[in-house]
C-alpha cells in the first residue's frame, strides 16, 4: 500500500500482514513523480488499485494530475489499473442550491462539463472501474457516458474487531458515569450538518447530555474565506458551550475508545449519502447510530430524522426514551449484513479476473 507521508520522511512498515509505504506528500503537486518513483522500485508490481477521491492528494488544484498520473501508470508503466471511485459528482449533486455551497472555484454548468470530463479521461485509462453504490454506476453511465464494465464494491464493515472497554474508554475521554454523549465523527464540513447538530444539542433539556466532535477540517476549502466564515461561527458556539467538547483529528489508535465512550453517533449530513465510512464505523463499533434523511435509501428508515434542528432535538430525546437497544440491534445487523469479507471477496475477484485475462493475452500473443 503506498499513502501519503505523516512525518515528511518516506517510511515503511507492516500493519497486519500488509507492508506500508509512506512515499507521497499531500498538497504538493510533486506527488504524481512520488507515486512513479515508487512504482518503479517494486519490479513485480502488476497491478495498481486507486482509492479516488477528490480531495486525495490535496486542494482541488491537484485534480488535473491525477489523470496525468493514470495515464502513465497505464500507458507508459504498462500497469494494470483499478479505480474505486468514493464519490460521484453527478447533476443531484451540482443542482444550484447544493452547487454554491461546494465552494467551486467554477460555475455550476462549467463544473458540469469538468466533471464529466474528468470521469472520462481517468476512466480511459482503467482496466476496471468499482464503485460503492447502485447509484454512482447509473450517473457513470447515463450522465459520463462511461462504456467501461463498473462493479459494485460496498464499504466493508469490521466484523472482527476488537472493541475497547466502554468504562475505561468513558475515563480516557473524562466523561462522567451518568452523561449522555452524542458523537460527531468526520470531517467539519458544511455538507455533515455539524452546524444543525449543535443548535440541537443546545436544545436539549438535560444538562447531562455531551457532545463530542472528532474530526478535523476539509483540505480542499479551509482556505477559502467562506468556509473560514463559517468555520469561525461554529467554532464560536462550541467556546460558549462547556458540554461540547472538540479534539481534532483522531488517530487509528483512538478511534475504537471514542466509539465505545459514545452513547449515541449522529450523522446529521445535508447532502445526499448513498455510502458512508462514518455509518460503517458505528456499525463495526456497534455503537446505536441516527442519520438523516440524506441517507434516505440507503439506511434503515428507523435511525431517520428531517436534517433541521428541531427533528434532530426530538430524534435524539427519542433515542434516549427506551431505544436505545433497538438502535443497538440495527447497528449490529448492519455489521453483519455489510462485511467487509463480502466486499474482499468481490475485489479478490476482480484481481483475478485482470490478471488472468492478461496471462491469456500473453499466452495467445
């Protein structure tokens, strides 16, 4: 697995059985030679899998090299390429109430045609395409007029993990034996509803409810002065409220004790979510969970609330009147149901299938 450098130097190491390689630096449009470099060193290398999202390598300025680096995976390295798209940016996406809000350094229509653009050319260049849900294929299809063969790959869940004991989880993060503590975990962005959340927390009439926030700020946008416009209003409100409590970004190491030391995880998003990392780590941490209605289609309609203050005030008191077991139960039946040993099964697959069928073409060759 080859990531993005943490400390500015290239190291490696092994994380159960997988060996790691540090080689790439975020934000710098350097990383594109980075990767190649890295390529290069490993001779057996046949086959290449990019986990793509947009904000990967860093500011959106980093996008127009990606399918530079693609293409010379593909073309020139002669490599073997897979693509899991995590987002597709389709027209539901792009429509001008939501559009704005994205901060585009273009207008919505110009954007329209960069995306589908985009999807094309990083798309030439795959041997396979996957995506996370039903829903992304049908916009690479009818909307990209992408011809590619796409498969479905779902996150997977955790179902073997190991969960941190909840009492000396609730001492690491200082919380007392009788509060409440609501989890807002992921980036803080305008789109996962953190502002609603807060002024529903606010709402409550208990004041032995907590609110934790763990996460911190989107690499593409924080610069930009609307997002610092709105950064600095929450950041203001979480000051004035001593039962909020925000520690940044989590490490791996911390995250299985957050989740433990939560009562409740709210995804309070604003904008459409078929897939969810945030849902999926509730779940292999079988931690009761509520979610918008963005999640519409896609989660159980009972964890579902209107993504406005006052649906997420009565959701949570709902939460807490004798439901929690129940939101408990659909957590775990989540964690079942979405595996990831069902999601390694289809990607094992899809190796095999490339890699056979290049052995055939040598062969027939």
């Amino acid at each position: 697995m080859l990531t993005n450098l943490k400390l500015n130097v290239a190291t490696s190491f092994e994380d159960h059985g997988i060996e790691v390689r540090e080689v790439w630096q975020k934000g710098n449009p350097k990383f594109v030679w980075q990767i190649i470099r890295a390529v290069r060193s490993i001779p057996n290398l046949k086959l290449i899998h990019l986990q793509h999202e947009f904000n990967q390598f860093g500011s959106i300025f980093t996008l127009p090299l990606i399918p530079i680096l693609l293409w010379f995976l593909h073309f020139i390295l002669r490599k073997k390429v897979v693509i899991t798209y995590h987002e597709v940016a389709g027209r539901e996406l792009l429509n001008p109430e939501l559009a704005e809000n994205f901060l585009l350094p273009v207008p919505q229509c110009v954007a329209r045609i960069l995306f589908r653009l985009y999807y094309r050319i990083t798309s030439f260049a795959a041997n396979e395409l996957l995506v996370q849900h039903t829903k992304f294929r049908g916009i690479l299809r009818d909307e990209m007029n992408i011809k590619k063969s796409i498969e479905i790959l779902p996150i997977g869940t955790e179902d073997q993990i190991n969960l941190s004991d909840r009492a000396s989880s609730r001492e690491k993060f200082a919380i007392l034996p009788d509060e409440r503590v609501l989890l807002f975990f992921g980036t803080l962005d305008w789109r996962k509803g953190l502002n609603i959340l807060i002024d529903a927390f606010e709402a409550l009439p208990s004041p032995m409810y907590r609110l934790i926030i763990g996460g911190g700020q989107p690499v593409r946008i924080k610069h930009r002065p609307e997002y610092q416009e709105w950064y600095a209003g929450i950041s203001e409100k979480i000051a004035q409220n001593k039962k909020i409590t925000q520690i940044g970004f989590v490490s791996d190491e911390d995250i299985p004790a957050l989740f433990a030391a939560c009562d409740l995880v709210v995804l309070p998003y604003v904008v459409p979510q078929m897939v969810s990392a945030v849902l999926n780590h509730a779940a292999s941490y079988e931690r009761p969970v509520i979610g918008s209605e963005a999640f519409k289609g896609h989660a159980d309609p009972l964890i579902l609330f209107k993504a406005d203050t006052k649906s997420l005030t009565e959701k949570i008191l709902w939460s807490f009147d004798g439901h929690e077991q129940e939101l408990l139960d659909y957590a775990r039946r989540y964690k079942v149901e979405n595996s990831w040993t069902r999601s390694a099964a289809i990607l094992t697959g899809s190796y095999a299938h490339i890699l056979t069928l290049e052995q055939t073409q040598a062969k027939d060759t």
